[in-house]
C-alpha cells in the first residue's frame, strides 16, 4: 500500500470511528481487518467483521452519497434492501425476498384482479423472460410470446434486474401506457411493443364442444378455483355427449401445486401425480391422485408450449407418464421447482425453493422441460382452422377413438 493510499485509509477509519460515536453506534475503533472472530452472540449467523462491514456501508452512504441527506431512508427500508441482496447472493431467481407492500400486491394477483399487461415472466440464466401471456390481456394483443427477453421497459434498461422489480415496473394505473423492448430469437433488432395497461381479470378456464364428441378445456393457470371450474366445464362436456378431450395447457405460467393434483386426478384412477425432493427430508414428498376427484378414462391429448410451466408441467408430466395422453406441440419451459413462503416478523416474507418436481417416471422438469410425443410447430390462434397443434390433436383424438371402437 502506498503512502498516499495508506493515510487515505487511516483517515476513512478515523472518520468512520468518528461516526459511530456520532451516531451511537459507540466503541468501534478498529479496521474492518481486525474483527476476524464471530460475533460475540452465539445466536448471530454473521460475523463481528460482517455486521462491521453493513455498518461501514451504511455510514459512507449516510455520510456522502449525494442525494442521501433528502431520501429519509427508514431502518425497515435500508434492512430490506440488505435483505434482498443477501437472497439475491444464492442466484436461485425463485428464491426471493419480499416486503410487506410486494407481498399485499401477490395476494391481490391470487384473487384474481390487478392492474398491469396479463403475463408471466421469470428469471433464467440471468434474463427475464416473458414465459406466457395470459389469453386476450394486453401482453398477447401487443404480440409478445413466450422466451421473449425483456430488455428495456420504457426508457431504463432492465438488465440485471428481478423479476419482481419488472413487474413493479410494469404495472401501473390502468389506461396508462408503457413500452416494452424485448429480444426475440431469429429477431437481429430489438423489437418494441406499446401497450395500454389494463385491469387483468384472471379467468382459469374456458370449454367448448369441438365437434359432437370431441371437447376442449382451456386452463390458462391454477388458482384456488380452478379445480372446481374444469370440474363443472367437464361434466357439462359429457352431457353434450363428449368421448375424447382436448387439454389446453399452452401459455399456462403455472399456479398452485393442488390445484395442478386436483386436474390430474380428474383423469387419473389412482397412482402418483408427481414427487418432490429437497435437501430437508420433510419436503420429499410423493402427490398421489385424490380418487374422489375422478371422472372420466376417455381419449385424451395435453397441448404444451414453450409458455407451459410449473404447475402446467405437473399436469402434462402425470398424464404422459401414466400413458393417459399424448404431448402434443412443443417443448415446455422448464421450470419445475417448489417455492415455500417464510413469513417474517414485520410482515415481509422470504419465498425459498425448498424442492424440484419429479414426475411419475422420475423425469426433472426443472431448466429441462417436457418434449412433446407429437412436435408441431405453431401458436395457438383463436381461429381453431389455423391453429395447427388443435387440428393435429383432434387427428390423433379421432385415431384413437376409431381404435377404441374397433376393440370394442
């Protein structure tokens, strides 16, 4: 260390001590390097040096960050921040911290009604990306598809952000508008999409008769009434004299572990759904079928896309490896881990990934993704002639019901 550097130190030390008393953090008066045992309290999962060097941060930002004497920063909001650095430290994007206002805005998307664009994005290999827009929001009237990688929204450039901080970013009064740049794949330029914020009403499911005996039942995610919606959609379908089923899980980002076991075990008798395995013994779990919930055996295909994800994956995995019914379409998105709320003392809370997904057949979902039986290239289109992964469904449905009759 040179002279020059060397006084620089000792004067920062010098100044810091200073602080502290200020401030009353009293009695610091060695250099971070001295403080190299742990903490004095047994119970404390940071060193003396750790918690020194927080405090040292805290007091330069204090002391000379230029708009720092105007922010009035609380304790809750500098904790908060140090908070979500350190789960950021683990580079696990489903590992998250949220704080008291984030986790109120989660509870507001579970019920169902919230101002934004109506799409999923996620974090992968350090980019956000769009892994579905929901049916008729504003994100698919714009255009964006699933795997786009969100660049820029308005004027900041998003890289390196979260995913919640995206989302945050995305949000807004509804009428407002905001531009999206995303980078698509086969695109050279970055491509950008001016959309007009609106209220998002979430509806699950949507179901119609194809033809006389061929039904389709559309889930666009699984929330807490998803299970007892399809039920009803179904039960009307076979009424109308359905024989085989369409399931539509393309551009499904996903939802609750139980409402994806609920759908399985409407098609499955018995058996395994799908298993979870983590690092604590309690999270190895096995989900097997509820046989109350059962319905019906009939001829099934499962429509997957690069936009079906987590609970979506669920479903389609079970159903595959059970032999109830062909993937049809394209690879889905892989992401098959199992996220935990943690609620914490002052109303934040941590979501930690605790275990990944297995399905029945104990393939990994997660960063690998569910490979179609039956590859067809296309998006859905809601003119049901052109939509090429639907017409190619009803082929196979049709095959197999011809066999089924022939055995009969």
């Amino acid at each position: 260390m040179n002279s020059s550097r060397k006084r620089l130190y000792i004067l920062t030390v010098i100044i810091l001590t200073t602080i502290c008393l200020m401030y009353g953090y009293g009695g610091v008066s060695a250099p971070a390097s001295d403080f190299t045992g742990y903490s004095q309290n047994r119970n404390s999962p940071f060193s003396d040096r750790s918690l020194w060097l927080l405090r040292q941060i805290r007091l330069i930002i204090e002391s000379y960050q230029v708009d720092a004497a105007t922010k009035n920063l609380d304790e809750d909001e500098i904790l908060h921040g140090a908070a979500k650095g350190m789960v950021e430290a683990w580079k696990d994007p489903y590992t998250r911290f949220v704080s008291p206002r984030q986790l109120k805005d989660e509870e507001i998307e579970l019920e169902g009604k919230y101002g934004g664009l109506g799409m999923y994005i996620g974090d992968r290999d350090g980019q956000i990306l769009v892994i579905s827009p929901m049916e008729d929001s504003p994100a698919e009237r714009a255009g964006l598809k699933p795997k786009d990688q969100i660049v820029k929204v308005d004027d900041e450039v998003v890289i390196g952000w979260t995913s919640d901080r995206v989302v945050q970013k995305l949000r807004g009064d509804p009428n407002t508008k905001v531009t999206v740049w995303v980078r698509r794949e086969g695109e050279e330029e970055l491509l950008s999409f001016e959309i007009t914020r609106e209220i998002i009403q979430l509806h699950s499911v949507r179901h119609e008769m194809l033809s006389d005996d061929i039904g389709y039942l559309k889930l666009t995610q699984f929330k807490h009434s998803t299970n007892d919606e399809a039920r009803s959609a179904v039960k009307e379908m076979l009424r109308q004299g359905m024989r085989a089923l369409i399931l539509d899980l393309r551009n499904n980002g996903g939802g609750l572990l139980d409402a994806s076991v609920k759908i399985s075990s409407m098609f499955l008798r018995d058996g395994m759904v799908v298993e979870t395995k983590g690092r604590a013994e309690r999270f190895n779990e096995r989900y097997n079928v509820d046989k109350a919930l059962y319905l019906t055996n009939m001829p099934m295909v499962v429509l997957i896309n690069g936009g079906s994800a987590s609970a979506s994956e669920i479903v389609a995995g079970a159903l595959n490896d059970r032999g109830r019914a062909k993937l049809i379409g394209e690879k889905s998105f892989g992401k098959g881990s199992v996220q935990t709320l943690f609620p914490l003392t002052d109303g934040s809370g941590v979501y930690v990934t605790i275990a990944r997904y297995y399905t029945p057949s104990g393939k990994v979902i997660d960063h690998v993704g569910l490979s179609p039986d039956i590859e067809v290239k296309g998006e859905p289109n809601k003119d049901k002639e052109k939509d090429e992964q639907l017409q190619r469904a009803m082929t196979e449905l049709k095959k197999s019901m011809r066999s089924v009759a022939g055995r009969r």
